[in-house]
C-alpha cells in the first residue's frame, strides 16, 4: 500500500527554532495512526506541514503522494480539524453544510444532513451557540462529508468532556469502518489511542523517537527486571530504552526483534501506554525545553 | 446477537477481549453455530475502537474454524466449544450451586471459596497429568 504521509529531513525553523527537525517518516495508508509527544514537541507543526498551512524550512513531505495544498484535486483529498473545531459562529448549522457543499466538489449533502440529523442538531441554531462536544462533531461532519481519502485531526478531543469525547470517537471509528479513510491524529490521551490506533508515532523535543504499527511495537518491547547487573552486557540486537536500578535490583525496558533467553530475567509484556511514556522519558533526559510554537 | 464490551483497565489487548468473550459465548451456549457476530463497522462503532482491531479478532477466530466470513454479508459462527456437553451444564451447576451453599454455611468468605476451588482444581488437573 501506498503512503499517505512520506517525509524526508523534514524540518521547519521558526527564526533560530527548531519546532520540527530532521524528520523521516513514512506512514502507510489504511490506519488510524496516533502522534503522540508532550507540548511543543512538534505535533501541530508536523499536521500543519502535511496540510500545506507551513511551508518546510528544510526536507520534502508528500501527501498522498502529492504536494501539500499543491492545488484543488489534492486539498479535495485531505480532511482537516485543527485544535480548536473551527467554525463560523455567525453562521447556522445548515448554512455550513451549504458551504461545505459550495466549497467542496466531492461533497456527500445526504451524509452531511444525516449526521447533522443524527447529531440532533437544530439546523437553525447558530455554531457559536453550540456546546464543545456540538461543535466538534459539526467540524467533523464538515471534514467527513467532503469524503477525503485521508483525515488529519490535531487534538480533536482534547476539550471535550469524556462522554462528548466518546461519541467522537466512536462516530470516527464508524467512518473509518464505512469508508476506509486513513486518519492521523494527535493527542495526549494514550487511553483514547490505545483502542483506536494501529499505528503510533512518538514525537519528542521535534524529533520522532519510534514508529511503527503498534502491534508490532509491543511484540517487540519487553520490560527485563532481575538482579542488578550492567545493561552493557545484554546480547547484540537488544536495544535499552530506559534502565533503573537499586541497589539489588535492575529494571529495563528494552527494544528486540529476538526473544530475550536469558534466565535472569524476568520477561514482562508492557502495554501501549507505558512503552509511549518510555520514550518520551527517554528523550526527556537529554532535553532542551521548548515553548509551545503556535501558528 | 452478543454484545462486546472492553474493559480498559485490565491490560489484555482488545482483540483478545473480544475472542474471549465469542469463546466465552460459546461454551455458555450464548453463541451457537449460524448465529451473526456484530458487524465490524458496529463494534468499531460502539466501543470507539479500530475497525481493524475487529477484524483482527474475526480473522483469528476464523483461523480457529470457529467463525466463517461470508463477504458482504456479515461473520458467522461455524464451530462450537461445548463439546456436546452443554446438556450436563444444568445438573453440575446445580450441584456447584449446593456446594456453594455448604460452603457459606461452614463461614467461607468469596475469596476463600474462590481460593479452594481453585487450588482444588489446580491439584486435581496436576492428578490428571501425572
């Protein structure tokens, strides 16, 4: 399968800023991948260069084998829902589903107003009037209805409340299912992710620190704990992500493609959380503190 | 039809919890062969989950011989886990049941009762073995 993002040395530099740098990735199309990273690590700057809204400083990403917002054809193939679901708040619900339709050629009017319907949303009622939870469902609606081959959402549920959030959730993973678009969205619930995402990105300090399709990721990551010794001496091939020791005990977590045989060990399974939270600590160790660069 | 449900908490992937519980249904006899699985797009529906990780969890099952996909229409369960014994269910349950009762009535706690019969079970399939 084709990749719906490819990036090469992919790098943007805000005066002597580095919000993203050196990033080569390639994401490949059919899943629902989760970038993941603390604040500033690069996620919205990684999603604004995939949409076209920032231009590289430095590399080459394409998008669904296309330049980002190269022209209308590619723009129609990409959905997009930023941080904050916008809207036009003068506007009504139905004045955006006409406006959905006007701007976007592929536009499915029967699933807009079925969602909308669906949704229980008055038609009438202007956006601004809406609740957080109304708001970025009618976003989605906009950004599914245009049927994009592949949907970018920057932190789409971050401010909703955990019921609002769920039915997000569940209403995308029903699209997924329906029309097999590819999703790409960032978020710093790993709980959310964990049921949703097959695929995980970890960004740190605007660097990528581990991707890869997640069941690979916890095939291949193991948790060692046994009596202390030196992580040094671990055989070729196992990769230490993070070690703690006392003073009789050493924990480890580690990266192998093999099984680890050696009876010293005890070999526990970790789960999607704590393999994330690992690296982000990982990177965190050596790590220069960014602000959060917006737009 | 069953209904799926994922607890978040218990750190067993979700594919599995769903084969558990098609499992768990058909040695209770919820599931019988020619009953539908839900449609993917609905479980992914809803319990906000992948549609992929449905599948995975059909397509495992399958490889048991326990379910068969017929394209466009839906999953179906093909296989059993009973063994032909569901029809003795009734009268063991009935005798655990009395057993339980004893049990209360000599002052076993839940966490006792669940502690002997466990190691008693334990200790009987090790009998078995040997």
């Amino acid at each position: 399968m084709t990749a719906v993002i490819e990036t090469a040395g992919l790098g943007k530099r805000y005066r002597t800023l580095w919000a993203l740098a050196d990033c080569t990735v390639s994401i490949p199309a059919g899943h629902v991948v989760g970038l993941v990273g603390p604040n500033g690590a690069g996620k919205t700057t990684l999603l604004d260069l995939a949409t076209g809204m920032l231009a590289p400083t430095t590399g080459a990403i394409t998008v669904l084998g296309g330049r980002p917002a190269a022209g209308p054809a590619q723009l129609a193939r990409v959905g997009y829902l930023s941080q904050d679901a916008p809207l036009y708040t003068g506007l009504s619900v139905a004045d955006h589903l006409k406006l959905g339709a006007r701007l976007n050629p592929g536009w499915n009017a029967d699933q807009a107003r079925d969602r909308v319907r669906r949704l229980d949303l008055d038609p009438r009622r202007k956006a601004g009037t809406l609740s957080g939870g109304q708001r970025a469902q009618l976003a989605l609606t906009l950004a599914i209805a245009k049927r994009p081959e592949l949907l970018i959402l920057d932190e789409p549920v971050a401010s909703l409340d955990p019921l609002a959030r769920r039915e997000f959730l569940q209403d995308l993973m029903e699209t997924v299912g329906e029309h097999q678009v590819s999703v790409v969205m960032s978020s710093h619930l790993i709980s959310d992710l964990e049921r949703i995402c097959d695929y995980v990105i970890v960004l740190v300090d605007s660097r990528v620190r581990v991707a890869g399709p997640v069941d690979e990721l916890l095939a291949t990551h193991h948790l060692l704990s046994g009596p202390r010794r030196d992580p040094a001496s671990l055989p070729d091939g196992v990769e230490v992500i993070s070690a703690s020791h006392t003073d009789v005990q050493t924990t480890l977590l580690v990266r192998t493609s093999g099984r680890v045989l050696d009876p010293a060990w005890m070999v526990s399974e970790l789960g999607l959380e704590d393999l994330v939270l690992a690296y982000m600590k990982q990177a965190g160790a050596s790590r220069n503190r960014h602000l959060e660069v917006q737009k | 039809m069953i209904e799926f449900h994922l607890d978040a908490r218990s750190g067993v992937a979700p594919y599995m919890q769903l084969i558990h519980q098609v499992r768990h249904g058909l040695r209770l006899g919820l599931l019988r062969e020619g009953d539908q699985l839900p449609k993917v797009k609905d479980v992914a529906a809803g319990l906000a989950i992948n549609p992929n990780t449905v599948l995975k969890a059909y397509r495992e099952l399958e490889y048991e011989g326990l379910v068969a996909a017929r394209p466009g229409i839906g999953t179906f369960v093909t296989g059993t886990l009973d063994g032909g014994s569901l029809a003795a269910h009734v009268p063991l349950r009935r005798d655990l049941q009395r057993w339980l009762g004893r049990a209360r009535r000599a002052g076993l706690d839940d966490e006792s009762i669940e502690a002997l019969f466990i190691s008693t079970f334990r200790s009987a399939s090790e009998e078995d073995i040997a």
